[in-house]
C-alpha cells in the first residue's frame, strides 16, 4: 500500500489529535475512494459530451440564477 503526506492546518492537527481514538488513515481513505468515484462517473457521464467548457458555464450561470430567484436572493 502506498503512502502520502498530507499538509494540513495547525488548528486541524489539533483536534484531529484529541479523538487518537479514531483512525484518521482509514477515514481519509474512504473519502478519497469517494471522490475518485464521483470524478470516474463524472467522466462517464461527459466523455461523449458535445458541450463545451463555454456551454456549461452558461447552463451553470441560468440555473444559479433559478435558484437565486428561487430562494429570494435575487
């Protein structure tokens, strides 16, 4: 199994060391095994995409606005 090294907040270190009792290598673990998947299956739904980079920003900036209006934000 490989290894890694991590750089992460003073702040963070801290309270990740007052629950020793919890094993922080098996949770980093599992949320990158989620995240790997999430991107794979990201790629399976847009590899025979036609959109461009252009189209989903567009598509991205009216739903944005939906939901700002939605929401009262707008």
């Amino acid at each position: 199994m490989a290894n890694i090294t991590l750089a992460i907040p003073d702040e963070l270190h801290h309270k990740i060391k007052t629950h020793s009792e919890i094993r922080w290598s098996e949770v980093v673990r599992c949320i990158l095994q989620k995240k790997v998947e999430q991107f794979e299956l990201l790629e399976k739904l847009t590899c025979k995409s036609k959109l461009t980079e252009e189209d989903a920003r567009e598509i991205s900036s009216k739903i944005d606005s939906v939901v700002a209006k939605k929401l009262g934000l707008k």
